[in-house]
C-alpha cells in the first residue's frame, strides 16, 4: 500500500512539473469599439471624376466611440456597433495619411462659420475626395448638395485644403485609426503640430554698457514667434507680455 501511495505522489509531483513549466501565453483582448450614426447631417452627391452623378444620398454623422469618425468605403452601408479599431497604417500609407488629415485640419478651422452639421459634411466629403485619389475610387467631385453648401465656397475651400496640406506637410505629426467590422469601415485621423528645440543668444556690440546691466538681462523673459513683421500674427505665442516686453526693450533683441 505503501508503495501504491508513493508511485501515486510521485506522477502527481510529475503532473505539476509539466504544467508548470509550460510557457505562459497572454490573451489581449481586441480593441472594441461602438460606433453609431449620431443623426442626420445632410445630402451629398456621389460625382465621378470626369463630373458625371452618379447618385444622391442622405449621410448620418458617424461617430466611434463618441467622438467624431468618417467613412472611409464610399456606397457602402452603415451599421451601429463593434468595431475593432486599428492603427490606419494598416490600410494607408504614412504620404496618405499625412495628406488626409492636413486637408481634415484645414476643413475643421475654415467651417466655423457653418452648421455643426454642415462642418461634418465638409469634413467628409474632403476624406472621401482625397481617398478617391489615394486609392483610385474615381469619385473625387463627390460634394455636399450645392443647394446645402454653394458650389463656389465647397471647390474654394477643398482646392485650399490641398495646398495647405502641401505647404504644412512637414511641418506636423499624423495619425489615425481605422474601425473595421459589420457595415462600413470607418476612419478617425489627427494632427499634431512638430516641436523642436531653439537656443536663444543675446549679443551687444558695446558690452561695456551691457555687460552686468540688469535692463539687458535676459532672465526670466518670456517670447513670441510672429508671421508678420508688426508681431501681431501669433504663431507660437507665450503670454502677450512678452510682446509687451519685446516692443518696450527693442535693443535686447539683436
């Protein structure tokens, strides 16, 4: 009995090695997501590139997980719920994404004076048309109804969005998602202005005044960066006292 008892205790220490040395494998779960059409935005005609419609539609305003989202399969239908999302450069490449979301920027600061949902329009028909020439759809004229948005605002402000998106395209850091599932596919993507690092040097050509003078000290000073010549177009602006400062002690800066 004994012995029974001892080749019983045995197998089971033998069970516990192996199980325990199995390697260990970690499950991540997918990155859901709920998407949802947040109500009606507006009509948008589908128009191919030689000018030709080819239909009219009604378009919801898409949203995943609460924020604001566009679709990114031109015709397909929409359907609510779980989406799994994905970094967009599994379906763009870094020029693509770059150029679709500098036109997104430019479209979003130039459609304050319109609608909510006149904006949202605006926005996606710029990622439908810019994807058009991305991935060769054959629809990059698709518009909002013109009865909705005049022709002439809608060409003047697509055309001024390519060439920012031009002018700026080193200037900021991009990215989206993409949310793929039941339905269409849906697209999320951002901008982020680039930093960097500067070095300021204070000189003087008669340091015999400067040197040790508290009014030239450069210490604690606060500072601007401007687009025009009057230093009233802020671009990277500190607090305005430092406009103040510049213009009262024009001589510290040389």
């Amino acid at each position: 009995m004994e012995k029974i008892l001892k080749r019983l205790l045995t197998a089971i220490l033998a069970i516990v090695t192996v199980f325990t040395a199995l390697p260990v494998t970690q499950v991540h779960a997918a990155d859901s997501v709920y998407t949802h059409s947040d109500g009606h935005a507006g009509t948008v005609v589908k128009v191919t590139d030689g000018g030709s419609k080819e239909s009219t539609f009604e378009e919801g305003w898409l949203k995943a997980d609460g924020k604001t989202a566009y679709c990114i399969q031109l015709g397909v239908a929409f359907q609510s719920g779980d989406k799994i999302r994905k970094n967009a450069t599994e379906r763009l490449s870094e020029a693509q994404i770059n150029d679709m979301a500098l036109n997104l920027e430019y479209v979003k600061k130039h459609t304050k004076n319109y609608s909510a949902e006149q904006a949202y329009l605006l926005q996606q028909c710029t990622v439908w048309r810019r994807l058009s020439v991305h991935l060769g759809w054959g629809y990059k004229n698709t518009h909002v109804a013109y009865d909705e948005i005049p022709k002439s605002e809608q060409n003047e402000l697509y055309a001024n969005a390519k060439d920012f998106a031009k002018e700026n395209k080193n200037r900021y850091d991009c990215g989206g998602y993409i949310y793929t599932g039941e339905g269409k596919d849906l697209g999320q993507f951002w901008v982020n202005l680039a930093v960097g690092n500067g070095n300021l040097q204070k000189s003087a050509t008669n340091t015999g005044i400067t040197s040790g003078n508290d009014c030239y000290s450069l210490s604690g000073a606060t500072y601007g960066v401007y687009s025009d010549k009057g230093c009233i177009q802020g671009i990277f602006a500190n607090p305005a006292n430092s406009l103040a400062r510049w213009r009262r002690w024009p001589a510290m800066i040389s």
